[in-house]
C-alpha cells in the first residue's frame, strides 16, 4: 500500500452494507476504497463495485474469493434488492405519467398534513413526481410549499419550470414515522431486558429487512412457534453450518478451545468450541463448579471432547494457564501424541499487562490518570465537555480485560491529550462551576504536568506493541499462528529501541519471559514464524536454532508416517532457496498480501508434502475465543430435571453460541463500546467509579443531559491490518534468546523515574 494513501474513518452516514467491508483511503482528492477481505484496492467505481466484488457477481468488478459466504449472500440479497427498487420504481413512474395531465393530483394532497392520509388519498407507495394541470392547481402547489417551509415541516409539495410538482422523499415518510417504529422497537427491547447491542446484530437487521419486504398483513410468531418449529429449524441451520465448517478439517485441522468463566450466581460453567480457518463453532458447555480445580476431572472433559471431534483433526488444545489445565494439558499431549496443549496467547499477554501495571512508577501513573476519568464520568457536564473538545471520543476505552484497559485508556489519552489541555486552559473551563472543585483542580493539575505526559508517553511505548499481539492473537481476520512468534519479538524489540541501556529493558523482557516461557518456544509458534515466508524470508543470517528444533518437533509430532517426515525433510530445502515455484516473481510479490495458507496453496505444489502441513500449521488460531455472554439461561440447564425441557434449553444455547460466534466472522467493522454500558462496567469499573471522597458532591449526573454519542472514536483505531506492521528483518539474536538476567530481576526502583 503506498505511503500516501491516508485512511479515510466511514461515518454512520454510509447505510449501503457494503460500507461495513470496506475501508476508505484518500488518494490526494480521490477517494479509494479497499476490500477487508482479499485486500484488492479499487480506484472506482463506487461502493456498488464493492457489492458486486463481495457478492462474486461478475461485471464491473473482479470476484472475492475470501468473502466469507454469509457477507456473500447478503451482498447478492442486497443487489436483488437494488433492482426490485428500480424495478418498482420505474413502475410507479410510468403509472403516474400515464395519469391525465388534466387531473389535478396535487388537490389530493390534504392541507393539513398528515402523511400517512396523503400517501393513502394520492395511492401510491413511492413516487418522485406527480403531474399537476397549470394554473390554480399550480399556485396552490407554490403557496403550499411555502407554508411548508416556513414551518419547517418536512414534507414538501413544490413546482418547477415543468410544470411538474415534486413530492420530496420525507413528504410521503416523514421523520416521525420512523420514529415511531424506533419507539415501538425500544420499548420491545425494554421490556424483555436485552441489550441495547441487540440492534447492531446482523440478524436483528435481516429481522427488520425481513418483516418490512412483507408488508402489511404480517402476523408474528406466536410462543409455541418460537418454542417449535422455528428453534428446530434454527438448530439444523446451524448444524449444516458446521458441518460446512467440519467438512474444510480434514484439510486445516482445527483447534479445540476450553472457555471457562463464572456466572453471577458463582457457578463455574466451561464451554467447548473448534476452530478453523472458515469460523468458530461451539460445541458444549456444562457445570464445572465441583471439578474446575481437579486436574484428573479437567484431562477427562478434555479427552472427550477430542475424541468425539476426532483425533485426526486436532492440532491443538488451548486453554488458559491456570496450573490445572496446564497439568491436563500436558497429560492430554502424552496421551495423544499427535496434538499440542497451548496456553491462550491472550491469557498470557493479560498477565504481562497484569505485572506491567503492578510496577510502582506505572501503578502511580494509572492511579492519576484514573483520578481524572473519575471527574469526568460522573458528571454530565463535564463528559459533554470533554466529547466536544475531543471530537466526539471517549477518553476511557474498554478493553479484553481490566488489564489490559489500564493501558488502553492510557493510550486514548495521549492520543487526545493537545485536546484534553485545550479543554481546561479554555475560558469554557474557567467559568465551570466544575473547574473550582477540588477534583477539578486535581485534573487541572495533572493535565498541565509534563511529567505526567512523558510518563503516559513511556508507558504506551512499552505496552503498545504487546496490545498490537494481542489484537492480532484474538483477530477473526485471520488465523494468528504464523504472527504470533513476529509480534513478540516486534514487542521486545520495541521495548529495547525504546529503553536503550540493557539494565533497563531487561526489566521488561524479564516480565515477559516469565508470563511467556510456555510459549516463547512452543514447537507450533515457531513452525508458524518458519512457515510464514513474509518473515522466513525476511530473517538475517542463519534461523535460529530454537525455531529450526520446534519446525522439526512439530514434523514428528503432527506427521506420524515416518516416510512422509522424510519427505517433508527433502521438501524444506526448496523452500529455503526459494526454489522452483517459491522464487517465482508472483510468489515473492505474494507474500506480503496473501494468507501464509493461501500462500502455500497457491505456491506449495512442488512441495505437497511440506505444503499440507504448512496449511494446517497456519490455519491455527493461538487464543480461547467466546462468544458475548446475554440472558440465555445456561445455568437453568443445571437446575432443570424434566429431561425434555433441558435438551430444549441445551438447543437453545447452542444455536444462541453459534449464532454469536457466525456473527464474529460476519461483521468486520470495529466494535466500540461505550464505557458507561453496563457490559464494560467490569473492566472499566476502576476507571469511572467515583471515589468516595467526592460520592456527595455529584449532583449533576443526569445521563438525559448527555450529548449524542459520535461515531468519531473510528478516527483513533488503526484501519488496517496490523500484520502488515510487522515488518521485516529479524536479526537481533538477543531478542530470539529468553535467558534471564538474574542481576536485573530486581531492578523495578531504578525505572521509576524513567520516563523524565
């Protein structure tokens, strides 16, 4: 991509569903637009192209061959759509041209407006233009239209230089009536408790589209319908869609993942899924509360599961890194000896975000930066204020955990720390009844402090990197690992560039290596670096000797047949010379815009052997992935003894998971919450609970004085793959090694003023 193509943020203002696959450049004054899937730039042609590229609709643009066939489908509805409208439309055109020009429509058109009786008395649905007969009729239209405007009533009935009066869109669907509908849509959200989320649901739109292409006359599903039909037809729906998922395993392998998490009443519920390069499936979840911390009770669960997935088709188990199902694991790999057990790369960059946060100089950090998120979260005043001079963003973002929101919200706020400082030296500020409480004059204070900046400023560069990984580690755009092995070495690099002196870096890679040492040199990370030729290639020197022996580990471990080794082995050295089909100018093009799967695919045929296990190797995510947790009752199965009602609620469950987990793969646009939504409250809870000392002073906290939220927080996110930020070049042997450095364990004092 060339450096001066500058991304563009796509507003709410873009309704087309194809925007939601896209993302905006700007090319000088033209505008670009890029497929999030294949990754193909085109230079025009409009956001129609875009719809026929995803829809693989042959004719002004090339296919995709990556959509995922959900977006496929609803870019092909979506062109049907199209042409319905068109169709109708030129329908309805030609009935009113065909009227007598000598009636005068526009008498229809009640005075008094009520849209609703003038949609009826004209008789049509949709319509641009209607014929009036000049004259009476003709100054009738203008005085109206006048009237219209000076009361600024939407709907407008005006004349041109035709003769023809044109009934502006809004005059047959005014406002009001939309909100209606959106009214008549809250309260139904209301009163069953579900989330406000709940509209950004791609199935929540497909229910919209679906009940409004009916028309009038629908009638809703009744209990026992949804209770029915309707669920068993949901469950084989989702049955056939995984079994399209089982059928690609036999090729890609999959990764089985274990989810644990505690419900509100303290049950311990696990849950099973599969993963693989075309989506995530759930599988099972159960009760746990009594066995979570037996080892033996974790190896069964476990085992079972394997083998009713199918022995052949695991790569890996990847749990967190609790010691018990560190031990499970490691007896599940000794009884299947052609799987991995991996700790979840996400788990472990949490607990390095965990010990980073825990350093005293940073802990002071947070605490005064927390100090100001405090003020301005409890008073609506005051987030007015600060949303105003920030564009719209939030200065608290909601992050995997409360961890790694520490370091998040840290970031945010060096991002819009010229605005934050324009905001309290304003005369706005000074004439705020706020600016003259003590907290006031605490944020005061600590915004107008350098060393608080330049403190800010070190810690984002030291954790930037590692939220890069882990962003990467939990992305649905593609299977993490062959990136994963890259991004921490970028991590560590990145912290030694930005330290310098060994003593002191050496602090942070300590840290690193400790939370990371059941990684850093995992037999499938380091086949999943080798096997990426961006960065194969990309290696100065010899390849380390540790990635070579996890290459070879994983051979042995994953290829039982001693004759296909021998194969693989004779097969690497082509690829290492970048022989054959592999030097190909299009394969060495390839590498930095295709999959590393696909890479293997297109480019691995001399190779076969080699090249099926590189597809399956890096078909591999590296971290638990779940779905969104809402009110469906996992643990009313536990407590229902009717055998048929808890098979009910177990179908249930699973088509809700599996919907939840399509979505994931459905929806490509950037998920932002809002940190004052009660769904962040557990990892923001620190950062917008108000401390005690001022819990009497916030009066003004009324959430109705809030201004609008704003899209503008899209203007903070990267908008491209962050993979392609890896770069090349890996030649630094210090960072390849994780020995320790015992005289440097302890040297967490000598950093605390490092950042002055």
């Amino acid at each position: 991509m060339g450096s001066n193509l500058e991304p563009v943020p796509i507003t709410s203002q873009k309704h087309d569903p194809a925007w939601k696959h896209v993302q905006m450049f700007k090319n000088g004054d033209k505008v670009q637009l890029k497929c999030i899937y294949c990754l193909k730039m085109f230079k025009g042609g409009g956001i129609h192209r875009i719809k026929e590229h995803l829809a693989c609709q042959k004719g002004n643009a090339s296919t995709c061959n990556r959509v995922p066939p959900d977006v496929r489908l609803h870019m092909q509805q979506s062109l049907d759509g199209v042409v319905v409208k068109k169709r109708r439309k030129q329908k309805i055109e030609e009935e009113i041209m065909s009227v007598n020009p000598l009636t005068t429509v526009v008498n229809a058109v009640p005075s008094q407006v009520d849209m609703n009786e003038g949609i009826q008395a004209i008789g049509i649905e949709h319509s641009s233009s209607l014929v009036l007969n000049p004259g009476e009729g003709m100054s009738r239209g203008i005085e109206r239209r006048k009237k219209m405007r000076a009361s600024k009533n939407p709907a407008a009935v005006y004349a041109n230089s035709d003769g023809v009066v044109a009934l502006e869109k809004s005059a047959l669907f005014p406002k009001k009536m939309d909100n209606h509908i959106h009214m008549a849509i809250g309260r139904f959200l209301y009163d069953i408790g579900a989330p406000f989320d709940a509209v950004n649901s791609v199935y929540f739109h497909e229910m919209v589209d679906a009940i409004a292409s009916r028309g009038a006359g629908f009638e809703r599903p009744s209990h026992h319908e949804l209770r029915g039909w309707i669920l068993k037809n949901s469950v084989e729906e989702v049955k056939n869609d995984i079994d399209r998922c089982k059928m690609t395993w036999g090729r890609t392998g999959c990764s089985v993942l274990v989810d644990q998490w505690t419900t509100e009443t303290g049950r311990i519920l696990i849950s099973f899924l599969a993963y693989c390069a075309e989506g995530i499936v759930f599988l099972k979840s159960l009760d746990a509360t009594e066995i979570s911390a037996s080892a033996d009770f974790l190896y069964d669960l476990i085992k079972q599961v394997v083998e009713e997935v199918g022995v052949g088709q695991v790569l890996q188990v990847i749990t967190s890194g609790e010691e018990q199902y560190a031990i499970a694991g490691r007896r599940l790999s000794d009884t299947f000896p052609t799987l991995y057990w991996s700790p979840s790369v996400a788990y472990c960059i949490d607990s390095i975000l965990e010990d980073f946060g825990n350093l005293e100089w940073i802990s002071t950090v947070i605490e005064q930066a927390k100090s100001i998120t405090r003020f301005v979260y409890n008073y609506s005043a005051i987030l007015n204020m600060v949303k105003r001079y920030t564009l719209g963003n939030d200065i608290v973002d909601p992050s995997f955990s409360r961890f790694t929101t520490n370091f998040t919200t840290l970031k945010r706020m060096v991002d819009v720390k010229h605005n934050l400082q324009a905001l309290v030296t304003s005369q706005e500020w000074a004439d705020s009844p706020y600016s003259k409480k003590t907290a006031g004059l605490e944020m005061l204070d600590c915004l107008s402090n350098q060393t608080f900046w330049s403190s800010c400023d070190m810690i984002v560069r030291l954790t930037a990197p590692l939220l890069k990984v882990l962003r990467i580690a939990g992305s649905e755009m593609r299977p993490a690992m062959g990136y994963i092995y890259a991004g921490m070495y970028r991590a560590k690099e990145a912290i030694k560039k930005t330290l310098g002196k060994r003593e002191e870096y050496m602090l942070y890679w300590n840290i690193i290596h400790h939370r990371w040492e059941r990684l850093w040199h995992h037999p499938l990370h380091s086949a999943g670096f080798y096997l990426n030729p961006k960065f194969f290639y990309s290696i100065q020197g010899d390849i380390p000797g540790q990635i070579v022996s996890g290459m070879f580990d994983c051979i042995e471990r994953l290829v039982p047949d001693t004759r296909v080794q021998d194969k693989i082995i004779k097969e690497i050295n082509p690829y290492k010379s970048a022989a054959g089909d592999f030097g190909r100018k299009m394969a060495v093009r390839a590498r930095d815009n295709l999959l590393p799967s696909e890479w293997w695919s297109t480019y691995g045929g001399g190779c076969p052997n080699l090249s099926r296990l590189a597809i399956r190797i890096l078909s591999q995510t590296s971290s638990v992935m779940s779905c969104k947790r809402s009110q469906i009752p996992f643990e009313q199965i536990v407590n229902t003894r009717n055998y048929i009602e808890r098979q009910h609620l177990t179908d249930l469950v699973f088509v809700h998971c599996n919907l939840r987990l399509r979505q994931m793969f459905m929806s490509k646009e950037q998920d932002f919450s809002d940190p004052l939504s009660f769904d962040s409250i557990n990892n923001v809870d620190e950062w917008i609970r108000p401390r005690d000392l001022y819990l009497d002073e916030y009066g003004n906290s009324d959430w109705m004085a809030l201004d609008p939220s704003s899209v503008n927080t899209m203007l903070l996110r990267p908008l491209n793959d962050e993979t392609e930020e890896l770069g090349e070049g890996f030649d630094d042997d210090e960072i390849f090694s994780d020995g320790k450095d015992s005289e440097d364990e302890n040297t967490g004092d000598k950093l605390v003023n490092l950042s002055e």
